[in-house]
C-alpha cells in the first residue's frame, strides 16, 4: 500500500483519479493533481492515446489509457473533461462503465446537461460531485474559484473531492447546479458575447485595432487583450457556455438588444434620452451618487493597464482619442435590465469578467469620462462604422444562441479566428502578463 503524503490523507492512499477528456484543462489537472501525488488514469479519443502516451512518459503518476470504459473500471473519482455540447453522448457511452460506489463528475462550463446526462447514464450506486474551474488552462488556479458541486453524494464522498482538489489552491465555492448556470451567465456569458462581437466588428472592417492611434489607452488595452485571448480558444468552450445554458439566453439577447438601442439613439442624436437611460443604468447597476455599490477602491488601476499595450505607446502628451465605449454602454444598460448587479459574484468571477468589470466601473465612476462618452456617441462620427459592426455582431451572435447553431457559430468564429491568428502568440503573452498584474494589485 502506497504512504500517504500531506495531500492524500490516510485513507486515500490508493485514491485514483480518473479524467475523460485530455483538452487544455485535462491536461492541466492531470499534471497538478499528479504533482501533488495523486495517482491519475486518464483518455481522451483513441486516435490520440500515442500522443499523450508521450507527452506524459516522463510522469510516473498519470497513466493513459486507451479510453474511458477502462478509465472507469479503475477509478475512485471520475472527471468528465469534455466539451458541453457533448457530455451526453460520452457519459452515455462510458458511464454504465463506472466502478461500483465511485464518484463522477464533470467540468464542463454548462451544467444543465450534464447532470442530466449524470442521472440519466450513471448506476444509481454512484455519488455526483461536480466542479468547475471558473479560470483558463493558462491561469494560475491558486486564489481563483473553484464550484463544486454536491450533486447526489455522502459527506464522505464530498470530502474526498475537496481533499483531491484542495492541492489546485483555489477558493471553493459551494453552489448547486442552477445556481452555477445563473450566475457563469450573469459573468461569463455577456460578457463573451461583448468581446466576440468586438472581434467580428474589427475584423469587418479589416483592422488589427493596436495599430494606429485609435485605440489607445488602459481600457481599450483590455478589450483587444481579451478579444484576442478569447478568439485564441477553442470555438466550443464560449458555445456551450451560451447555448447549453439556458439561464444565458435571454443574457446575451437582451446584450443585442441594448446594443441595438443604444446605437439607434446615438446614430439619431437623442442625446437627452442616451444620457437619461445611461444615467439610470448606472444607478440601478453602481448605486446612487451618494450610496455607490463599487468599493472605496477601484477595481482596476488605469496606470497598471496603460502599460499593456500590444502597439506603440503614444506620446506622454498626446491624449487617447475619446470613445463612446458603446460595448460597455451596452453592458451596464444589459445588466440594468435584467436587475444584476455584478458585485453580487464576485466570489464567483473569473480574471476575465474581473477586469471587464473594472474597466467598466472605471468608466462609470471616473469624473467627467461618462459624460465624455455621450458626448462622443452623439456628436462625433470618428468610431460609427466601428460601432456599426458592433451591433451587427452582437444581433448575429444572439441569433446563434437562440437558434442553438452550434456549426453557425463555430464557422463565425473560425472566420475571424484565423483573420487574427497571426498575432496570437504575442497577444497571450502581453494578456497573462497583463492579468498577472491585475491579479497582484488586487492584493495590494
């Protein structure tokens, strides 16, 4: 019998652990579990079982095997790590598999489906313990928050799911499933939606945004940094988020719908009802003028930001060219309308809606820059087909959603993935380099 090591207590000495599914995130929990001593079995589809023979040859703690009918026989906890779209068809080709007494559980960034496929492809001796990541594969997991999920199980089971991934230092977060599923689209969602519509507008307009002096400064930093390193991903990880969720549809059709409405008073010079429906947004989204929601300190500090810039810098003493933000608009107005207020997740929010948040709150909270914007949206063109496209894109991926057109969306995103592909590589740097940061300020 193996000796237990602080991670694996007395007990759990020959605790297997079993992932289905060797994407970007199996891999990273496969090499951090195994890190921390626990002994991993785990597949992915046949025709890549050599590969990741290789590719793991150096670690004697994780075993690959050929696929998930005998990652099941052999293991104690079993992690489905598969895209959402198709949890069903794989837990229903491996689940029946599942050693007596084991626990499962699942991934996946939606879970409406697969607990469903849970219940309905699973022995009933089997206990449900699901998790979730709320982080990318490149993201330093200690301090982010990790869902777990007590679906159907014992408190001993339980425990030995928060003993196997305590070792990944993150802060668990103790939700049931819809719970997840209302609040990864009140924060993740949306806001995908906002930066794939970005995407789709500079790439109609056939422009990498960082070059010239159009986008400049710390908040357009962060949209293009985090346009790039969501088209950088893989299509179905931000599909299955939107389309399998049903708590996400009306999320992302009401973002269109703000978009649209906004655009349509800008475009006709409304100013005095922009600046009225704005205004009220803010204050059912941030509080009052004199009963804020944000924190006496800013989420974000614009000088940590300024300085991850994919394009020159421009002179100290040229000023960035004033915006209207009409995707920030939109969000706050989006939130307003659906009665969230997006301080209520924070517990809960990943590194990217953290810094959407805080250049958002940035814009609402700073002296002069709100009005700065409306401005803009009325009385300056400089930005219109930009924001044009915008809109379209917004409308475009919201008919996806509420269509369910996964091969739709996967073609829309492929288009402009590979319209921006060749700056990805510089574009993940500068982007984890840039939450880095952010992260760390947020300590201080």
């Amino acid at each position: 019998m193996a000796s237990a090591t602080p991670q694996t207590p007395p007990g759990m000495e020959d605790f297997v652990v079993g992932l289905i599914g060797m994407g970007d995130m199996g891999k990273m929990y496969a090499r951090n579990l195994s890190s921390a001593g626990w002994r991993i079995m785990a597949c992915d589809r046949e025709e890549k079982h050599d590969e990741l023979v290789k590719e793991f040859a150096g670690n004697n703690k994780v075993e690959i095997l050929r696929n998930g009918h005998l990652v099941s026989r052999a293991s104690n906890y079993i992690v489905y790590s598969v895209e959402a779209a198709a949890i069903g068809r794989v837990v229903a080709q491996f689940g029946p598999s599942t050693r007596l007494g084991a626990i499962v559980g699942g991934q996946t960034s939606c879970k409406d489906p697969e607990i469903k496929a849970f219940e309905e492809y699973l022995p009933p001796d089997v206990d449900i313990v699901s998790c979730h990541s709320l982080h990318g594969p490149n993201v330093d997991s200690k301090g982010q928050p990790l869902v777990l999920i007590k679906h159907r199980a014992s408190d001993e089971s339980f425990a030995k799911v928060e003993n196997v991934l305590r070792c990944l230092g993150s802060t668990h977060v103790y939700l049931t499933a819809k719970e997840h599923d209302r609040i990864t689209a009140d924060t993740q969602a949306v806001t995908h939606a906002a930066f794939l519509s970005m995407g789709k507008a500079w790439h109609a307009n056939k422009q990498f945004p960082w070059e010239g002096g159009r986008y400049v400064g710390g908040i357009e930093n962060v949209k293009i940094n985090l346009m790039l390193r969501i088209y950088a991903q893989k299509w179905h990880v931000y599909a299955g988020l939107a389309i399998l969720n049903p708590e996400a549809h009306k999320q992302i059709n009401q973002f269109a719908k703000s978009t649209t409405e906004l655009y349509y008073l800008m475009l006709e010079g409304r100013a005095d009802e922009l600046r009225e429906r704005v205004y009220a947004a803010k204050e059912k989204v941030f509080g009052a003028e004199g009963s804020p929601k944000w924190a006496s300190r800013p989420l974000l500090r614009e000088d940590v930001l300024d300085r991850f810039s994919l394009g020159q810098r421009p002179p100290e003493d040229s000023p960035p060219l004033p915006n209207n933000h009409l995707s920030l608009l939109a969000m706050v107005d989006c939130w307003s309308a659906l009665g969230i207020v997006p301080y209520d997740h924070m517990i809960c929010s990943t590194p990217l809606f953290r810094l959407w948040l805080g250049v958002t709150e940035h814009l609402f909270r700073t002296p002069g820059l709100l009005d700065e914007c409306l401005r803009v949206g009325i009385h300056d063109n400089t930005f219109r087909r930009d924001d044009l496209q915008f809109t379209i894109a917004a409308c475009g991926w919201a008919e996806c959603v509420s269509l369910r057109q996964f091969e739709t969306w996967r073609e829309r995103f492929a288009v402009t993935q590979k319209f921006f592909e060749p700056r990805f590589s510089r574009a993940m740097e500068v982007g984890n380099a840039m939450i880095k940061a952010v992260l760390e300020s947020e300590k201080n």
